[in-house]
C-alpha cells in the first residue's frame, strides 16, 4: 500500500468518526472508562509491589560475635561467612556503635542506657544480607554452628510471615490486574463492535460494487486505532495529573510510616505506554473482528 492510499483511508476513518459521532463518543468514553480503572489498579500493584520489595531488602541477619573471641577468631568467621553460597554482603558492627545505634533508636529514653558505656554488654555483631530475601533463613541455618558464633537472629516468625504476605499480594495484584484487563478488552471491543454493527449496510454496499476486503478493511483499522489511542490518552492525562499531585502531598508523611511512593517519573510513563497500547490493541481488535463478519455477500 502506497502512501496516498494510507493518506486516504486515514482522511475516510477521520469522516467516519465525525459522521457516527454518538457511536464514536460511546467508544471513547467506554475505552476511558475502563482504562481509568485498570490505570489505578497498574499504580496501586506497581507501589504495593515497590513496598513489598523494599520491605523484603531490609531483612537481615544478625551474627552475635562470641564475647571471647580474638580479633584473629574473628577474621577467621568473617571468611567463613563470606563463603557461604547465597551470601551477598557482610557488615562489622563494633558493640560500641551497636549500642550507640540503640541508643539513638530510643529517642529522649535512650539517656537511660549512657551508663552502659562504660562497660558495654552487647556482643560485636557481622550484618549479613542473603542475595535473596527469601535465602535468609537458608543463609542463617548455615551460619549458626560456626565456631566464634554466640547467637543468630533474623526474626524467623515475622520474616516468615513477611514472606507469606507479600508472595499472596502480589498474586493477587497480578490476578486483578489480569482479570481487569480482559474485561476492559472484552467491554471496549463489544463497544466498538456496535459502532461497526451499525455500519453493516454500508459494508456489504462496497462489497457489492466490486471494493476488496483490504480496501474496506482499511479505514476501519484506523478507525479503531484511533478509537483505541484517544479513548486511552484521557486517562493517561487525568492518572499523570492526580498521582503527582498524590506523590506531592503524601510522599513525605508516607515515608514516616516507612510507605516509599514510587517516583511519578518514569512510572506515569510506563503506564501512559501500556494503557495507549492496550487502548490501540482493542481498538484495532474490535474493528478487525466485526468488520470480518460482514465481508461476506
């Protein structure tokens, strides 16, 4: 196809959409509709997922050092540890700063405990971070019987159920989101069809004066495109709008409650691309569908 007889099929969809304009206005409200929703879902996954993540990075294994051990003893578990399979990082923790970090944790009530300093209780402690969250607990059983090793903790109950609930919601957020995207197919494509539907005389006209499948075919696909595309771009503008005026009145009083926002660049972006993509996949599909049950006289 030559780019005139784009030019012209583009010039018929535009007549067609203006010509049918209730037909055209319900496909455009029935696309920003239901992308609107899915649009929310996308955000609220992305940040629920983004949340999970982040809590799963913070978890942690504490190795209480021996309070007997030499600084050679130490050197020697250190290596240990660092050998480990599916050992990612090692930190040292003196006792001192340990208790200082307590101290710091506690507020006006860590005045309490300045008297500690003098002669400090705490064990010096290795920080380890499996390569996985979910190797935390395998990482810790191996570290426990090492010799110079007091104590291992990394809150196995909680951990477990950290585990548990973030695995369930990101199922969950993938199956609405799934879910969702389906029924916003099936509905816009359904809408689109009747726009079609209502044309049906004027398809089987052109066939009947000699027009090809292709030539008939044509302004329809980009009508659905279009259909598609500018029924997802009203979203796309009113999403960008209110989830950057949600990350800039909200972010900073979330991240108190340790709740981080995802960053409204370049999520927007991403999902302006999926919904625009959605929206011109069922336009297109829609079009293509309907128009294929009336090109047979």
């Amino acid at each position: 196809m030559n780019v005139r007889t784009l030019i012209r099929h583009g010039k018929e969809a535009l007549k067609n959409l203006g010509r049918n304009g209730w037909m055209t206005f319900a496909s455009i409200s029935a696309v920003a509709i239901m992308l609107l929703i899915v649009g929310v879902f996308l955000l609220l996954i992305l940040n629920l997922n983004h949340f999970a993540t982040s809590v799963e990075e913070d978890v942690e294994v504490r190795v209480f050092i021996d309070l007997t051990a030499t600084e050679e003893q130490k050197d020697e578990l250190l290596k240990k540890i660092e050998r480990i399979t599916n050992v990612d990082t090692v930190t040292y923790l003196p006792k001192d700063e340990g208790l200082e970090q307590f101290i710091e944790s506690l507020g006006e009530q860590g005045a309490i405990f300045e008297t500690l300093r003098s002669e400090n209780p705490l064990n010096d402690v290795f920080v380890v971070r499996a390569s996985l969250p979910q190797q935390t607990e395998e990482v810790a059983s191996k570290i426990a019987p090492l010799p110079y090793v007091e104590d291992v903790g990394y809150g196995k109950d909680v951990v477990e159920q950290l585990f548990a609930f973030t695995g369930v919601a990101r199922q969950i957020g993938l199956f609405l989101v799934i879910g969702l995207m389906f029924t916003t197919m099936f509905l816009i494509a359904n809408t689109i069809k009747l726009t079609i539907i209502a044309r049906k005389r004027e398809i089987k006209i052109m066939k009947l004066v000699g027009a090809t499948n292709g030539f008939i075919r044509w302004p329809f696909f980009i009508e659905g495109l279009l259909l598609g595309m500018i029924g997802s771009l009203i979203p796309v503008a009113i999403l960008a709008f209110a989830y950057q005026k949600v990350f800039d009145s909200f972010s900073q009083q979330l991240e108190v409650m340790f709740i981080g926002l995802l960053s409204p660049d370049p999520l927007v972006l991403h999902v302006s691309l999926i919904l625009v993509g959605i929206g011109a996949f069922i336009g297109i599909w829609g079009s293509m569908t309907s128009v294929r049950k009336f090109l047979k006289v």
